[in-house]
C-alpha cells in the first residue's frame, strides 16, 4: 500500500511562462483535496536553498489562472549548479518534510530536479517553457501564449511594413530552438525565417527579397530566432545592397507576458493535476509530458537525455506558402 502523502513542495525555475500559475493552482487545490499539506517555494532552487518559503492554501491561488508569469517568482541559482549546492538543497527538503517537490520550468529546472532526485529527493517535473525545446514532451506549458503574443506584434508590424513597401525583419525568442520563429512566420505569412537548426546566408535572403519585388511583392517579412543573432546587422545589410527600407524589431520579453491561453490555462492545469496523481501513486522523479494527445510520465533522467529531430514541416510549409 502506497505511504500516506502528507506534505509536498512546489517551485518554478527559470524563464517564466504563461500558464505557470495554472500548474501551481492545480498543484494546491488536487492536493488540498486530498489532505495534502503544500509549500511553495519562492524564487525557484535559489528560494529552496535561502528558505524562501510560504504556505500554500486553496485560498492562495485564487484569481491565478489568468495571470501571466508565476505567483512564486522565479531566479536562477548558480549555488545550484555544484554538487554542494544541491547536497544542501536535498537537506532542505528533508528537513521541511516534503514528500515530494514539484520542480515547474524547462531543461535547466528538470536538470536541477534531476540532481536532487540523485540526493534521495522525490521530484515530479512538469515542462514550463515557451521555447517548446524539451523533446520529451509534445507541448511546453506557455508556448501558445507566446506565439499568439508574437504573431499579434508581428501582424501590426507587417501593416505599416506593407503600407511604406519596406522589408521587416522581426526577432523572436528561441536561443537554441526554432519552433516559435517558424510558427510566427507561417501564421504571419513571413517570406523568409531564419532558425538555429538551419543554416543560411546574408546574400540567400537577399536574393529571396529581390526575387520578390520582381513577381511584384511591394513588402517583405523575415522572422529571425533570437539563437541566430544579426537582426539588426541584417537589416542594415539588406537595405543597404537592395535600395528597399528595411526595419528591424525586437520583440524581446514582450513574449513572455501576458494572460495565458486557453490552451496553456488547459494543459498547466491537468499537467499539474497528473502530478499530484503520481505523487499519491507511489511515482518517484517523473517528467509529466504530453505523449501522442495524452498526459503521461517517463523517468526523469530518461526526458532529460532524449533526443528529438528538428521538425521540417511547418519550417518547410512556412517557406513554400510565401511563394
């Protein structure tokens, strides 16, 4: 018979994301619906080690599901990058009697909760990034929200892009992960996106522009993941070699505020929910992931060593469309 879970810790690490909030109010209310005691753990693995903690009742997430961001704030701990800091962390844990710790964020947070997982701490992962750069999940809690936040930016863009006949180019986030760059340019209808995963040069995305005001575009849209870098070099390069009145916009954090979709409200909610579920089954150091439409678990270590190929085809659609 599965030991009576009687206290559990959550925390958010990392870069904040929509939908955050969401995992945090399930968390709290599934396990206050079960007699579980719940702490949260302010500013992520850097609050842990300081003793930044609260308590947490259903009361505590009311009126969270809507906002943006994360109600227990988050940092980044470099403490908790050496086997000392984590040693320390894991007797955190066990001095505040958790029985297990909901660790919400992306790689850098599931590889945090891995090392505390190796110091006998109970962890459960669950996948809050906008990037969608995890390949053991399909879907990363706040990766709608920041499309949709970009896609609207980039739409305004392209109006008064199109009314002076100029050429944008637009960065969004993505450091090491294309997905945000090729879904903002094929809803936006981009000519041209440039990703980390593919290679490219100045002179190809010249060429492409040219070939466009010849069939008679006046207006020329490029989509550029923050992990290429060159926005505004490009931009300036363009313009200068092309005669065409180039602009370069930097959407920036921009993209990671706001209220989250329903789809990241839905998914941080039941991926919180599963959590809880597998704490009270006996699961121990779980990534929730989505899996082929459903929520599911793996072994932690297992999600965190996986590796995914790059996805082709809304890169490739993206390209073909613009024509």
């Amino acid at each position: 018979m599965t030991e009576k879970i009687k206290r559990i810790g959550v925390l958010t690490s990392g870069g904040d994301a929509p939908g955050m909030n969401a995992v945090i109010r399930a968390v709290v209310r599934y396990a206050k619906a079960n007699d579980i005691e719940v702490k949260g753990v302010r500013r992520g693995f850097e609050g842990l080690l300081s003793g930044d903690i609260v308590d947490l009742a259903a009361s505590s997430v009311s009126e969270t599901i809507q906002k943006g961001g994360t109600i227990l704030l988050t940092a980044r701990s470099h403490e908790m990058m050496k086997a000392e800091g984590q040693e320390k962390a894991a007797n955190i844990c066990n001095f505040l009697g958790f029985d297990a710790l909901v660790v919400i964020g992306g790689d850098g947070s599931f590889n945090g909760a891995l090392a505390l997982s190796k110091n006998g701490v109970n962890v459960m992962c669950v996948p809050g990034t906008i990037d969608l750069d995890l390949p053991c999940t399909e879907y990363t809690i706040g990766f709608d929200t920041a499309v949709n936040t970009a896609m609207d930016a980039i739409t305004r863009i392209k109006d008064t892009s199109s009314s002076h006949e100029r050429c944008s180019v637009v960065e969004v986030m993505g450091r090491n992960c294309g997905y945000i760059a090729t879904w903002c340019a094929l809803t936006s209808g981009a000519e041209e996106v440039l990703i980390p995963e593919r290679s490219f040069s100045d002179n190809d995305v010249i060429k492409r522009i040219l070939e466009n005001r010849a069939k008679g575009k006046r207006h020329n849209l490029i989509i550029v993941a923050e992990g290429v870098s060159g926005t505004v070099a490009l931009a300036n390069k363009i313009q200068e070699l092309t005669g065409i009145e180039t602009r370069a916009s930097i959407l920036g954090y921009l993209q990671r505020g706001g209220s989250p979709t329903a789809l990241d409200r839905i998914h941080g909610s039941m991926m919180g929910h599963k959590a809880v579920e597998l704490i009270m089954s006996g699961e121990r150091n779980r990534a929730v992931i989505l899996k082929n439409g459903s929520y599911a678990h793996m072994d932690l270590e297992k999600a965190i060593n996986m590796e995914r190929p790059f996805d082709e085809r809304i890169y490739s659609a993206s390209r073909i469309l613009a024509i």
